[in-house]
C-alpha cells in the first residue's frame, strides 16, 4: 500500500508541476492542411506475461480464491484509512467489535490455514520427541521384532505404493519451490531494468512536452503560407469561383450569339457557291441543249438519204425519226431566279462584324478574375497584417509558458527516485540472494527427505526376498528400512521449521494478493482511494485538493489512471483547465472573427459588363430579316431533281446503232454511227458533269433551306438568352460576388480555425501524454510487486507448504513399511504338535558370519 501510495504521489508532483503549461495545442489535419503532432516512442511494455510459469501462478490464485473467497472489503479498508478504527484505545466500542469481527470474517479462510499452520509446527516437535522416546523404550515399534501376520505382503504393497505417491506429490511440491525460488530471483535482477527503462521514459514524457508545444507553434508558419497563398492567388480562388458561378448562365448564350455570327458567314459562303453553281448549270444547260440540237439536225439530215424510201429500210428510218424527240433537253434553269438580292443583303449585314463584338462580350466576362483582384488589394493587405498580428499574439502565448522551469522541478524528483533505487537495489539484490540461499537450502532439505524414501524404497523393494525371515532379510533389505527411517527422523527435525516459514510467506502473500494485486488490478483500490474526505477529512476529492487546492473538483485517482493508460495528455487528464483555461487564452472565435471582419469589408463591383451591345443585337435582327427563310426552296429543288434530257443518251445511242447495223451498208448507216458516238461523247462530256452539278447544287439547296427555316425563331431565341444572361449580371451578379467572398473568406478563416482547434485538441488531449506515468505505477505495482515478487512467493509457499504436509503422512507410512525391510533381532517361530500348531518367540542374533 506504502509503494502505491508513493507512485501516486510521483503523479501528484507532475500534476503539479504542469499547472502553468496553459497554453499547448492540436488539432488533427484537415483536408487542406495536414496538422499531427510526431509520434512519442516509449520503451517500457504496458503489459506483463509471465510466460509457461503463469500456469503455475493461475493455480495458486485458484487455491487463493477458495480460501479467501471475500470479496475486496472496501468499507473496511476505508473506515481503517480513515483512523476510525484503533484497538489500542478504544477496542470496547460496539463500532470497533464489529468491524473486528468484519476483519476476521474476511481473513477466516486465511486465520484457518494459518492456524492449522501454527498446530503444526507446535505439534509436530512434541510428537517427534514423544515418538522417538517411545521408540527408545522398544515401544512405537521400537522393538526389533515383527510379528507374522498373513495379510503382511498386502500390507507391505501398500505401505510402498501409498509412499510413493505421497513421495511423488512432495516431490512436485519440492519443484514447485525451486521454480519459484529461481524465478523470483531471475525477475529480481530484472528490476534494474525495469526502472531504468520507465525513468528514461518519464524523462522523454518531460523533455518531448516543450519540443511538442515549440512544433505546434511552428506549424503556425505553414498555415499562414497556406494563407498567403490564397490571399495572393485571389484572382483565379476568388475572381475565378465568381467567374465560374456566372458561367453556366453567360456563356451559353455567348455561345449562341457566336454560333450565329458563324452562321451568317457560313450563310452566305452558302448562298454564293449556290448562287455561282445555278449559273454555270444554266451555261451548261444551254451548252447540252445545243449539243442535242445539232445532233438532232444532222440525223434529220441522214434520215433524209434516199435509201430511206425503200421499204425495208423506210420502216427503220420512220422508227429513228419518230424517237428524235427524246434528244431534246429535260430541265429549264433559266426559269429559277438569281440569289444576287439575297445575298446582297447577307453582305449588307457582314458590315457589321458580330464576332468581334461576341468576342468584347467573352472578354469583359473573362476580365472578371483581374478586376476582383484589382479591387482587392487594399484587403488583402488588411487580412495579412491581421494574420501576422495573430501570430504574434500566439508566439507571445508560446513566451509566457515557463515549461522548462516548471519541469525542472519534476525532473530532480524523478533523478532522486533513481539515485535512491540505484543505491538501494544492490542491497535489495543482496539479500535477495540470501532468500534465495535460503530457499535453496528449504527445497535441499525437502529434497534430501525424499531422497531417502525414494533410496529406502528401491533397496527395499529391489532387496526384499519373500523366502527370508525377518532375521535372515538381505543388507540391501535392511538399508532400505535405515533409510526411510532416517527419512521419517529427519522429517520430524524440519517439518516445524518449513511449516513456520510457509505459514509466515502465507500470511503475507495472500493478504498482499487479495488486498493489493487483484484490487490494482481490477481498479478497487483508486475507487477507495476516491472515497471523499478518506484521505484528508476536510476534502472531497484528495487529489483536486493537492492540484488545485480545490477538493470540490471531481477530479479522481482512477479517472486520471484510467486517461493515462489511454495515453491521453497531463491538460485534458488533470482538469487543468480549473486552473488555466486555454479556451480563454486561445479565443478562436476572436482570432477568426478579426480575420472574418476584414472580408466583410471587401467591396467588388462588376457593373459594367455587356455582352453584346446595340450594334451587335441590330445585326442579329437584321439577318433574321434578311429574307433567306423566305426563298422558294421547293422550285429549286424541284428543277434540279430532274434528268438532264429527257431519255437516256447512252440507251438512245444503243439502240440507234442497233438499228443502223440492221441496215445494208452504205452512208445512211455510217451517218446513223457517227452520230449513236457523239450521242455517247455529249452524255460523257456534258451530261455526266451536269448531273454531278445537280445533285450538288441540290444537296446545298437542301442544307440552307433546313439552316434557314425557323431563322426568326432562332434569331429570337439568341436574342432572349442574351437578355436573360444581361439581365442575371445585372441583377444576381452581387448576391454572387457576396457568396463567393464569404466562401473565399471562411476559407481563409478555416485554415486558423482548424490551426487552433488543433492547438487546442492537442493542448487538451496529446500533449505530454500520460502514459508513461501510469506505467511506472504499473511496473511498480503489478509487474515488480505483485508479478516480480509475490507471484513466485506464493508459489513458494504453495509449493513447500504441499510438501511439508505430505511429510506427516509420508513419515507414518515410512516407519510402518520399514518393519518390512529391517533385520529384526526376533522372529515368530511356529512348530507342528500333535493336537496343532505352536508358535513361540525365538531370540536370533542379528550378527552374521
């Protein structure tokens, strides 16, 4: 209890030290600035195993629980802490006797054992002197005679396996104590380690708190380059998210207007290519129709021949004159009317260069970001010096902790701690070494008793001849008899003496278990200790009261261990705040607001944009005035639809040569040939190409009738998008910018926000975290005293203590199977009479020759 209380106080004095370490700092890292405090690495486990012993030490505990199988008295220890309880003086007082009572009701289990233990080690001298004096008098089997009995080799079977296996238990017994003998010493050289490597971590707790609180100072810088980067990135952050908000409503309009400025060009690139192409299709119409003529005529001519009068031939002349119609021309274009006016009025409106104009309205959109940043240098300057002014005031928080000196303090009682345990854990090893020279010689003593039975039991049993008499036993026999009796002799010398050392390990083991060990453990002693006014009657709460000299604070010895095996920092884990307030010395609110001010006082103004003046909206009326969705589409197509002439030139020559070859020869048929192949040279030369210039002519005729239908209702459309893009500029364009500004502001702002919310978080929860102190209580408590120490005590005693009560047992059943292995000095002799048999006591002398 004394060690408990003295870690306590170690983690009293750095609460107390830490009082004025007001100011620390965290927070964890946002999505844009990444803020975590290094990692602290420490070297001492926060967990002990006992490794393939603790099978050992689990079995005492059980032993342990069904002796003392009370809960922890809590009342009881708290009424004993509190002075109230004092035999000395006032042990009559009804209060007093019932808690005595108490007291014995919860040590009964161990009062008993402790008892027995006591019985036994006042008992067993007086029965091993009464026994030996018996012995002496030839009494107690003293005498060297044995008696034939018939169950006798039964008896001595039983005699032999019961002690065996009494000897085997204390054999297990006896090796229990060598382990735990062994293992307390092995832990006790491990205490030098052991707190060296918790002192080196207290005295990295001590040194990491200023480089923690200097590093999150520093990481004041990085936010504020963070800052200053958007500050003076304000153009495309601030300008370009205004820009980008107005966007979707401006541009596509613009867009529109563009399109249509693009679709006047292409309008009249169409008209005139259209234009151009109707008048060479009518030179090449009027070209054909003069190719055919002629054709036309010189086969009239041939026709004319006088061998046409003859009958045969007369009939085929008739059939080719007949068929000159279809050499005629199949269209009319001089009929389709000229585009000249048209497309003099498209030229009309290109006077007026819309896409230049389109482009000023994309420019004075685009000029968005540079004005904003124009317009927003005197504020941008006013939030720097504001966020300079703030770094000042948190490095001037960082100049008024006096953490070094405060900590100075605590370091020289962690090194007189250390130099105290440096000097006494020498004497502390030595005489460890002396118990464990003791317990070796215990364990020894027990060792050499079992030696004797296990020796007593092999040359008996290995020497026993069942044909000999008691008299005549072999020396191998009758050694074995000597040496379970020296065995029993022996046991009867030292019992009382391992009895008084278990009984002494026993009381002080178990009671150190059930009211130390297992309430650490389990955390019932902190709740003691949290009882108000326990440890000073004029405090609730003892530890606030040695903190902050205010006991009225619920601050609890197991609230401030269980936060430091959390690893949570000394701020949040003492209620430091009771005496230092970060949140007051640290406003965030402030500091934002002072930041969030000076964006309230950003004035932007974007008034002055037009997307497209008068200029450019006349242009777009004038073109959808200009009469292109009035042409009579249909004629034109309905013309250029048709065949070049009105039969198929090739089939026509075809057939003319046909019929040429059906005449006989002379000049009516070669003329008829001549002419079937400049039929086929016309359709080559001109009617293929006019065809090809149709079907052109007509599939430009068809897009501009599809680009100019609806031009009004186009036209309208633009027009009304550029009026609803104009108008939401002029209307929405601030509410935008007072958007867009707060979030560029809270922007701004976040980033000191969460720097000092993180200040703060690590202040309160990371900082100087705890760990290590809690530890050491551990290390001190659980590991070295009850791990270390009592655990393979208890085992001692557990072990020991089995085999020194199997010595009773052992030591009656060695003396009785001893009478079965000794040469006796008499021996029953039994002779044959006539009316039976007779036995009488014969004297032999136990000399041999």
């Amino acid at each position: 209890m004394a060690l408990l209380l003295g870690f306590l106080l170690l983690l009293l004095e750095l609460c107390g030290n830490t009082l004025s370490l007001g100011s620390r700092s965290s927070t964890e890292g946002t999505e844009v600035l990444e803020l975590e405090l290094p990692a602290t690495n420490y070297e001492t486990k926060d967990s002990y195993k006992a490794g393939p012993i603790g099978g050992l030490f689990q079995i005492v505990h059980i032993f342990l629980r069904v002796v003392q199988p009370n809960d922890f008295p809590e009342d009881i220890l708290r009424k004993i802490l509190q002075k109230k309880f004092d035999l000395s003086t006032d042990y009559e007082k009804p209060e007093n006797v019932v808690l005595t009572l108490k007291i014995i009701y919860y040590e009964i289990g161990v009062i008993i054992c402790a008892v027995l233990g006591l019985l036994f080690v006042i008992l067993m001298p007086l029965v091993g002197f009464c026994f030996g004096l018996c012995r002496c008098c030839n009494k107690c089997g003293g005498e060297m005679h044995q008696r034939q009995k018939k169950n006798g080799p039964f008896l001595r079977k039983c005699f032999a396996v019961s002690l065996l296996v009494i000897s085997i238990f204390i054999s297990i017994g006896i090796i229990y104590g060598f382990v735990a003998n062994h293992h307390l010493r092995a832990q006790i050289e491990k205490t030098r380690k052991l707190a060296d490597s918790n002192f080196r971590d207290l005295r990295t707790l001590l040194n990491a708190a200023p480089a923690e609180i200097s590093y999150i100072l520093s990481q004041y810088t990085t936010t504020k380059e963070k800052a200053f980067s958007d500050l003076d990135n304000v153009k495309s952050l601030l300008g370009g998210g205004i820009h980008e908000q107005l966007r979707p409503k401006v541009i596509p309009a613009l867009d529109d207007i563009k399109a249509m400025a693009e679709a006047i060009k292409e309008t009249k690139e169409a008209l005139l290519n259209v234009n151009n192409t109707l008048k060479e299709l009518k030179k090449s119409s009027a070209q054909l129709n003069t190719s055919l003529s002629d054709v036309k005529r010189d086969l009239e001519q041939s026709l004319n021949d006088p061998m046409c009068s003859a009958p045969p031939v007369a009939t085929t002349c008739n059939n080719i004159r007949t068929s000159l119609s279809q050499l005629d021309d199949n269209t009319n274009m001089d009929q389709l009317p000229s585009l000249d006016k048209p497309i003099d009025k498209i030229n009309d409106i290109l006077q007026t260069n819309l896409s230049s104009l389109v482009q000023q309205g994309y420019k004075s959109f685009n000029d968005i970001p540079e004005m904003v940043e124009n317009q927003t240098t005197d504020i941008i300057s006013d939030v720097k010096s504001t966020l300079n002014s703030i770094g000042s005031d948190i490095e001037s928080i960082g100049e008024q902790i006096p953490i070094q000196d405060q900590l100075s303090n605590f370091m020289g009682y962690i090194n007189d701690t250390e130099t105290y345990i440096r000097r006494n854990l020498p004497t502390l090893e030595e005489y460890d070494s002396y118990r464990w020279l003791g317990g070796l010689v215990v364990c020894c003593l027990l060792t050499l008793v079992v030696i004797f039975y296990y020796l007593g039991l092999l040359c008996g049993m290995c020497g026993y001849d069942r044909n000999a008499t008691p008299t005549r036993r072999g020396c191998v026999s009758n050694t074995g008899g000597i040496f379970l009796m020296v065995g029993a002799g022996v046991s009867f010398l030292i019992c009382w003496i391992l009895m008084t050392i278990v009984v002494l390990t026993f009381v002080v083991g178990a009671n150190v278990e059930k009211l130390l060990c297992e309430p650490y453990q389990n955390r019932k002693l902190f709740q003691v200790l949290d009882t108000p006014y326990l440890l000073n009657e004029n405090w609730k709460h003892y530890l606030s009261g040695m903190v902050f000299n205010k006991p009225d604070i619920n601050l609890t010895f197991e609230q401030v261990y269980s936060d430091c095996k959390e690893n949570k920092g000394i701020y949040g884990t003492l209620k430091l705040e009771n005496s230092y307030n970060i949140s007051e010395h640290l406003n965030i609110q402030e500091h934002a607001g002072n930041i969030s001010n000076d964006f309230q006082n950003m004035k932007v103004n974007i008034d002055n944009i037009v997307l497209l003046d008068e200029a450019g909206r006349k242009n777009l009326m004038d073109f959808s005035f200009s009469g292109i969705d009035a042409i009579n589409y249909n004629i034109y197509l309905a013309e250029l639809s048709k065949a070049p002439t009105k039969a198929n030139l090739l089939s026509f020559a075809d057939d003319l040569e046909v019929k040429a070859n059906h005449l006989p020869h002379g000049s009516l048929k070669q003329s008829l040939k001549n002419n079937a192949q400049t039929i086929r040279t016309i359709h080559r030369s001109e009617v293929i190409p006019l065809e090809q210039s149709m079907s052109s002519v007509y599939q430009s005729i068809k897009e501009l009738q599809q680009k100019s239908s609806g031009l009004g209702m186009k036209v309208t459309n633009t027009l009304s998008s550029l009026d609803s893009a104009q108008d939401f500029l002029t209307t929405h364009i601030s509410s935008v910018i007072v958007e867009e500004s707060q979030k560029y502001g809270n922007t701004i702002v976040g980033y000191f926000e969460r720097y000092l919310q993180w200040v703060k978080i690590s202040i309160t929860e990371k900082i100087a975290a705890c760990k290590p102190v809690a530890t050491a209580l551990d290390s001190a408590v659980d590991v070295f005293l009850c791990s270390y120490v009592i655990d393979p005590m208890n085992l001692f005693w557990f072990g020991i203590g089995k085999a020194t009560v199997f010595l009773l047992p052992a030591l009656i059943f060695a003396v009785k199977l001893a009478k079965y292995y000794r040469r006796m000095d008499s021996e029953d002799v039994y002779e044959d009479m006539e009316n039976g048999n007779i036995g009488f006591h014969r004297h032999h002398s136990t000399q041999t020759v």
